[in-house]
C-alpha cells in the first residue's frame, strides 16, 4: 500500500519536530537521527495503517518512540553484557549545545527516567494534550499527568542541586 | 488537516513565540479544544527552558540524508507500480532502486 499524498507531504514536513523529540528523548545526534530515519522507513511501509485525516503527528511520534524504547532495550542489553553499570548512562549525554544554561538544562533532562522524560517533552514541547500523550504514550491520562508532575519536581530539584555537576563530571572520560 | 498552519510556520523558519503559544494552546490533533487541558510547565521557567532546548532542536537544518530517504522510498514505490502494471509481482523493485544503505 502506498502513502497518500497527506502522509508523504506530512512526514517532510513533521522531520524537524521529530528530531527535537528525537533528541530530546536520547540526547544524541546520531542516535537521534537513526530514530527519524527508521520512523520514515516504517511510517512509510504501515502507511496503510494512517486513517487520513486522523493526527499524523500522534502517529509519527507513536513510531519514534516505540523505535526509542524498542533500541534502548537493545542497547541496555548489549551493555549489560559489558559492564551492568554503564547501561543507566545511556541517554545521558550533554550534547554540542552553544549556551551553558541549555547544556545544563540537557544534561538533567537526560538525568529523568525515559518515560517521565517522554511526557514532559511531549505535553511541555511538542505541544500535544494528555489525550494525545497518552496515546503516543500507549498509557492513561492520569499516567500521564503523575509523570509530569514526577518529572518537574524532579527537574527542578536537579536544576536546583548540586547532582547535575557530579552527573556531568562523571561523564568526562 | 489540521497540522498544516502550524507546520508551515515551522518550514519558514519563523519559530517563535507565537508559534509556540498557539501550538500548546491547541495541540497538534483533531481532539475538540474543549478537551484540551493545559498543564503548568506551560507557564513556567522549567517548562520555557524545556521549550527553548526542544526549538533550538527543531530548527537545526535537516540533514539531506532524509530527503534522500523519501526519494529512494518515492522511486521503490514508482517501480514497484511499473511491475504490477506489468502484470509482474514487483519483486525487481529492490534491485532497481539499489542496495537500502549505499554507505
């Protein structure tokens, strides 16, 4: 089945936003765009699955993040085989940002748990609403709001502290 | 559809404010605004850094490698229907359009 004309013209122009979320999920560039490559791919192959007229932008982002969480696991695992403790440090990585107060601002976004992450920057950027989030999410609304509101307190509290300059320096090889 | 004015806003480089304003008003989908409920990271300094780090994202130029992706996808499509116009199964599609990674 091929895509129609909405999904081919929507998935141009939904790339710059799916590379934020990209890299706002896992912090890294390649990683990031390997995620909106592999989103095009399989958005264009399950086309048929897009009803027209329905929310793309909900669909593309379902795609990425089920990418995201499908390759995480798989990274998590191939690192444990490595060493255990390097598995939980896998997102965190501040990347070429100009501004210190963004970098800093990366760096304890990356220090949340994914799914909180995910919810924070699908309701506080990407601009969807809890019903979209929780669809994208594949969870409920109220699930949707605790991590939220889990993932601000605990943003603030790394802003505030002083965690985020031993997770930084930690990360220094 | 509904997507579009926003996303022609996003395209012209005019990210923004108001762009940003009107996006967490109303959300991306088809979902009634009554509906919609916004959050307070909406409002605060948490949520406006968050926003500011997603943007710088979002406007970064993107990378010719995915407009080449859509035309590899465009030309597969094109010679997969010249097969079935054929009355053939499509199955030299993938050779015609060349090897999924050329790098």
């Amino acid at each position: 089945m091929n895509p129609s004309k909405e999904v081919r013209e929507g998935l141009v122009d939904a790339i710059p936003n799916l590379r934020a979320f990209a890299m706002s999920l896992c912090g890294r560039s390649a990683w990031a765009d390997d995620l909106v490559q592999e989103t095009l791919v399989r958005a264009w192959a399950k086309s048929d699955s897009y009803q027209d007229g329905t929310n793309l932008m909900a669909w593309l982002f379902t795609i990425l993040r089920n990418e995201f969480y499908s390759q995480l696991r798989k990274r998590k695992r191939e690192v444990e085989d490595i060493d255990g403790e390097e598995a939980g440090r896998l997102t965190a990585a501040p990347g070429q940002l100009p501004n210190l107060e963004m970098k800093d601002f990366q760096a304890a976004l990356a220090l949340l748990p994914e799914d909180q992450r995910e919810a924070i920057v699908l309701i506080g950027a990407s601009g969807f609403s809890y019903e979209e989030a929780a669809e994208i999410m594949g969870c409920a609304i109220g699930t949707v709001k605790s991590r939220l509101s889990r993932a601000r307190t605990r943003l603030t509290e790394i802003l505030e502290g002083d965690e985020l300059q031993s997770a930084v320096g930690e990360k220094v090889n | 559809m509904t997507v579009l004015p926003r996303w022609e806003s996003v395209k012209s480089g005019a990210i923004g404010f108001s762009f940003r304003l009107h996006s967490l008003r109303t959300g991306y989908g088809t979902v009634s605004k009554q509906q919609h409920e916004t959050d307070p990271i909406i409002g605060d300094a948490v949520g406006s850094q968050l926003r500011s780090l997603y943007q710088d994202f979002a406007s970064e130029a993107v990378p010719d490698r995915f407009m080449q992706l859509i035309e590899k996808l465009e030309k597969l499509e094109e010679v997969e229907e010249q097969a079935r116009a054929r009355g053939g199964d499509g199955a030299s599609a993938e050779q015609a359009a060349g090897p999924e990674d050329g790098s």
